[in-house]
C-alpha cells in the first residue's frame, strides 16, 4: 500500500488492535516519508514498519527510516544487500519481500531478519510467477529458522490459520485494510474494492509510469478495458501519454502532479479524475464485503483463525 495509502491512521489503528502496521511509503520524497513516521509516532507508542519499493528509491526515503526510527522496514524488488549492514547497525528489523524461493535464499544469505513470500493473487505490484501456496513448502524448507510471512490473495481466518499450520509465523494484508476506514484510500476506490470479485482483479502492466516492467494486479477499470480492447499498447503508442491528469496533495502545502498511467493509486488526498488511476487489489477481494474500521476486522479475522483451531 504505497504512494501513502497505509498512512499513520491506518498504521496507528493496526498496532493498537494488535497487529503490525506498516507505512506505505514507496515512491513518496523523503521529507513526506519522515513526517509520516512522526504523525505515526504521535499516534501510537507501539512499533511498526515502513514499506520501501527499491526501483521507486534514490536511497534517501531509506534514509528517512533509519533517521527517524522506524523500527522494521521492509523492502521490495531489489537486491538488499546494501541496506542491511546499515539497518542491523542502528537496530532496525529487515524484512525483505520476495516473489520466488530463490530471491529468498538470497536474502536471507544477506542477512535479512525475516522474509515476506508474495503469490500471485496479490494486490499491486506482484514479482512472483505462481500463486502463494506453491511457494510455501518450499521455501520454509529452504529457509529452516527465518521467520516467513506469507501475502497474496489472504482473505480470512480460515485461510490464516491454514497457513500458520504450516508453519507461517505471519501473514500480511494488504487489500483487506484498502477498505477499512483509516486507509487513506479514496472512497470510490474503496466501494471498487467492496463491490468487485477476483475475476473482476487482473495482472497487467498498464500502469507503468514510476516503475517500468513490473507487472501489479488491479481492478479492471474503464481505462484498462479500453487499452485492453485496443490491442495492450505499448508506451509510447497509448493514448494520451504524459497528460496530467490530477495532483496528490502530500502536506505542508506539497502537491505532486498525476500524470496518465501512473503507478500511484487513487488516495483520498487525490483531485482529478480517478477512473484513470490503477485500483490495486488483490483476489482476496472475493472475502471483502463492506468497508470496516480497523479494530472491526482485526477482531472478525481472530476470532475466525481461533475458531478455524478450536475445530481440529
């Protein structure tokens, strides 16, 4: 959930409910990064994570992290190595997300504190080719002792606790939180999530500019259908390219402007037209039927990963 669509409400409200919240700070300047991670603080005494996409990254949002104290950050398409000296020295957990076993090998062989296994029924920017139960045996196989953290298409108590059976220390939910009330998404693209199944869901690579060749998985929308029906147009063969066709208020009197296919999604802070904005989902959209505060959800998925045990 980049572009500060996991902002300090939704993070704050996660952590006090008991789970991790994670900023999602990738592809924001890093001053925007800092003062999330000072809101966040302000909100909530407990710890929790920033979100960094390593292709969308000069370095400096990391930077950011690291200078205000961030206490987990978790990075995304890219090789960590460089990062994780830096981050071990000032006592930051590392968590790399990774779309295949053999990028988890690796990371874990940078020293990497815990690893994130992506399926392809994730919401956003997915690397992985199969679907993320394919991963699993594998990759807690080759990873023995590292904590793995299981993502993609996760919907519901029954499928957590199908998951840490065998023997996931964690999940992450990303689509889910996309409609709970603290998430700084726009309402339509809320209802979108609400109101859409997974055959509604497909991964593409339209929306592209900030993050070229990489694939994400969104809601179909009109401006997809067109393309789609157009014969998928490359860049620089689509219609309208380099338009603008919105801005982003990011703070303090900061805007940035929106061009056409453009990676960052419809926050609530967007003005201009949202149709023409990728609305990230993922598959677990089919478990996801109205839009609920954060403490309400935590509680619904809780009570049925107990009862989903209580039944064995």
């Amino acid at each position: 959930m980049g572009g500060g669509l996991a902002g300090p409400e939704l993070v704050a409200s996660m952590s006090q409910s008991g789970c991790f919240g994670v900023l999602g700070t990738g592809g924001l300047p890093p001053e925007v990064v800092g003062q999330l991670i000072k809101e966040t603080k302000q909100l909530t005494f407990k710890p929790f994570g920033a979100n960094i996409i390593l292709p969308m990254s000069d370095g400096r949002d990391i930077a950011s992290c690291f200078d205000e104290g961030v206490e987990v950050l978790i990075l995304f398409w890219g090789d960590p190595q460089p990062f994780i000296k830096d981050a071990h020295k000032r006592g930051v957990f590392l968590v790399i997300q990774c779309g295949n076993v053999e990028e988890a090998v690796y990371a874990t062989s940078c020293g990497a504190d815990a690893i994130i296994i992506q399926g392809t029924e994730a919401g956003g920017h997915v690397k992985g080719e199969l679907e993320l139960q394919s991963y699993i045996t594998e990759t807690r196989r080759e990873l023995r002792k590292t904590p793995l953290i299981a993502a993609g298409g996760i919907d519901s108590g029954e499928k957590i606790a199908t998951l840490i059976k065998q023997e996931v220390q964690a999940v992450s939910l990303g689509t889910r939180f996309v409609a709970s009330a603290e998430a700084r998404a726009a309402t339509r693209y809320k209802e979108k999530i609400v109101s859409s199944s997974a055959e509604d869901t497909v991964l593409t690579n339209l929306y592209d500019v900030g993050w070229k060749n990489a694939k994400h998985r969104v809601i179909k929308t009109p401006l997809y259908e067109s393309w789609h029906q157009n014969g998928c147009l490359e860049e620089g063969d689509r219609t309208d390219e380099g338009e603008t066709i919105g801005q982003i208020e990011l703070g303090s009197n900061r805007t940035m402007s929106v061009p056409k296919y453009s990676v960052f999604p419809p926050i609530s802070s967007f003005t201009g037209n949202e149709d023409e904005l990728p609305f990230y989902a993922g598959k677990s959209v089919d478990g996801i039927h109205k839009i609920e505060g954060t403490g309400t959800i935590v509680e619904t998925l809780v009570a049925e990963t107990k009862s989903h045990f209580d039944e064995i």
